[in-house]
C-alpha cells in the first residue's frame, strides 16, 4: 500500500519523442529540435557534458585515474585524481614512501593572513619560477631564514624495538627530512592522546646556504613631484610588498641516502658539491652540532625549543611502546618532498611474517592536477598503512586496549565489509 501522502508522479517531457532504449532513461528530441537528456557524451573527443545540481559541467580525462570538471557557469576547475597501492610486507611493518611535489605556497593557511599587497607580489612572483620565503630572524639579526613547511606523519608504537631503513635510496630532499619520538599523552580517563615529551632524534645530512629571492618587506613610497605641466605632493610612507634579498635556507637536496641505510646519529651518506661530482659524507652523531639546531632552535628566543632536541648520538632504534613521526621540511617555497621509501623493521627475535595490504584514495583540487594527485597519494598510503596497523594489531605487534580493539574491530569492517 502506498502512503498516504505520497503521489506518483509522471514527468513531462513535453512534446516529442523518446530516442531512448526501452526501459532506460527517456531522450527526448522535442518538436522545435531541442534534446532533453542526463548527459551528454561526444565519442568523438574527450568531453562529456553533464547537469550537478542544476549547473552545467563539462568532464575531461586525460588518463583512466585523473578528470577535469568545469564548471561552465562559474569557469571554476575541479581536478580529481585516484590513486591505489597494493603491497606485501615481509618482515616490516610498513612501508613509507614519499614524492616531490611542486608547493603551491598561494594556498597555504599562512599565505591569506599576509596583506594585501604582499599577496599580490607573490603571485607574481611564484608564476614567475622565483623563490617566495616567509621568515623568521637566525642568530644573528640580520640574518633571515626561511620559515619551513611541514607535513607530519604519526605511526603507532609497537610492541617491539624497530628502526627505520631506507629501501633502494633517498633523494632529491626538499629540503630535510625529521625524525622525533617521546612518550604517550594520556587523557584523565587514561586514554592515550598524542605525544608527549617530543625530541627530534634525527635531522638529514644538511647544509646552511644563502638564497636570492622575495620576502615580506616594506619599501618607503613618496607621492610627489611633477608631470611636466603641474606640481603635486603628497604625504610620504612605507608600502608593504614584497621585496628581492638575500636569505639562508636549511636544506639536504645535496646529500643522498644510501639503499640499506638505518637512520641513525653518525651513518653514512653521499655528498654532492656544486659540479655533481660525489663523494662519502660522515653525518653528525648529535643533531644539536648541526645547522638545523643553530637556526631553529639554539637562537634567543627559542631557547624553549632546546629540550625538543635529543642531546647525545641516537642508534636509530625506537623502543618498543614508543610512539613516533617523521616530517617532511620543505624551506624553498617551491617544491616538498623527497624521492626514496623507508621501511619499518623490527629488530630482537621477532618471528617471520607476511602481510598482503592494498589502499585506495581520491583527491580533490581547484589549485592543480598534481595537488589532486598528491591528495589522493596521501589518502591511499594513509588507508594502506591503516589497514596494516589493523592486521598488525591482529598478530599482536601492536598493543591493544578496548578502545583501540574497538577501532581496530570498525577498521576491518571497513575495509573487508564483514
């Protein structure tokens, strides 16, 4: 029996006839000529026209994992990308890989809190391929560095020690790479909740260099003088814009890290001068002899920062219960990222064990097709390295509380539907 307030309702699609197959959706040509349809789609060419809310878009694909939406109204872009990985770990808990993206410094949070007009010039000159740098005072008060970009990824603690190994080799840093581990915050019910007692225990091979391009400044304006015909003047000030000077940047793009390599105080990596030629490089065994340290943290001002610095040499293992993180520095306000995967491998008679893992993601983007990428990248290895802690967790390298039995529990029906 229908309810009693609801009605079938017949479309009209006004007078014409339907083209359509027998049973599906009705196309109706009407008799001025006009088409009534869902879609539209041209075998001929790559377009496909469709109605979304009442507004006009047109889908392009360039490959099988990547599409363009226009929105033909507004002329705003919508660039999509999917992404999947599949991968089997044996005898590593994870695998962590990692590319170099373009940085589009215009849409950072930090970008919109700038004026105006400093907004104004470094569009300009990031269109232009030239360095834009936000920046804080180094050491010294004349010196200015640039002020990082940093993405965070947070793993699990496990049950037993692991260090971090590089598989094939890293590269191409932009600019450095971080490692810091500390202890569980707990909550007042005991629950855990993030990190405490955080101390970076290892930086990359690193150098301190200067750097040519625009910061944040002011430029003193004087509105007066003469056209040739009438005299004028004005009030004097300052403008603020954007302006060309020297600065310092912290990065590794110089260095690579060996295949095999352990991360770890004092390892060894390869040093590449400004012809390209190679040679071995000797890291320090402490990160607070390093230019890392000196610029971001052992400077006046910062000196709240010295207790996140691990004095003394890591050996690159992380205990066991200890959580952890490795970030992604990027200073040049151009690129992030490095080239190279590192693995997760336990260390201290652990039993032998293969893992299957696949995971999936999509990302959105009105900037670019590779933000979209990188997006959809991000959410598939963080889905991949999800469903691994959950198999994990399974054969009890990761330790179990009831309410992370709970999530581990909405985890598998998530991914398996059961």
């Amino acid at each position: 029996m229908a309810h009693k307030y609801r009605k079938n309702l017949t479309i009209d699609y006004g007078k014409g006839k339907n083209i359509g197959t027998p049973g599906g959706t009705p196309i109706i040509v009407t008799d001025d000529g006009t088409i009534r349809a869902n879609r539209f789609v041209d075998t001929t060419d790559n377009f496909e026209f469709f109605m979304k809310n009442g507004r006009v878009k047109c889908r392009t694909s360039s490959s099988i994992n990547t599409e363009r939406i226009l929105d033909v109204e507004s002329g705003t872009v919508l660039y999509k990308a999917t992404r999947s990985y599949a991968t089997r770990l044996k005898n590593c808990f994870f695998h962590w890989g990692n590319k170099v993206r373009n940085l589009t410094l215009t849409a950072l949070p930090r970008f919109f809190h700038l004026k105006k007009m400093i907004k104004k010039t470094a569009a300009i000159v990031k269109a232009q391929g030239s360095p834009f740098a936000l920046y804080f005072k180094g050491p010294k008060d004349e010196e200015k560095y640039a002020r990082p970009y940093v993405t965070q990824n947070y793993f699990k603690a496990y049950n037993v020690p692991i260090y971090l190994q590089v598989e094939g080799k890293a590269y191409d840093f932009n600019d450095l790479l971080v490692v810091s581990t500390g202890q569980f915050r707990h909550t007042p019910s005991g629950q855990r909740s993030g990190i405490h007692n955080e101390s970076v225990v290892y930086v990359s091979p690193h150098s301190d260099i200067p750097v040519t391009g625009y910061v944040p400044g002011t430029r003193k304006i004087q509105p007066s003088g003469s056209n040739g015909l009438v005299s004028y003047s004005g009030g004097s000030g300052y403008l603020e814009t954007s302006t060309r000077q020297s600065f310092r940047m912290i990065t590794s793009r110089m260095f690579e890290i060996p295949s095999g390599n352990i991360l770890s105080g004092g390892a060894t990596y390869v040093h590449f001068n400004r012809t390209g030629t190679a040679s071995g490089f000797v890291g320090e065994d402490n990160v607070r002899n390093t230019a890392f340290y000196n610029a971001y943290t052992g400077i006046s001002g910062r000196t709240g920062q010295l207790s996140k610095i691990y004095n003394g040499k890591w050996d690159g293992v992380i205990p066991s219960g200890t959580p952890f993180k490795i970030e992604v520095w990027s200073c040049n306000g151009q690129k992030h990222g490095f080239a190279g995967t590192i693995k997760g491998i336990p260390t201290g008679g652990v039993r032998e064990f293969e893992i299957d893992v696949s995971g999936s993601g999509i990302g959105k983007s009105h900037i670019s097709m590779n933000d979209a990428i990188y997006y959809a990248q991000s959410k598939a290895s963080r889905q991949l390295l999800n469903r691994t802690n959950m198999m994990l967790t399974e054969q009890g390298f990761i330790p179990t509380g009831h309410a992370l039995k709970r999530w581990v529990s909405f985890l598998k029906v998530k991914a398996t539907g059961v």
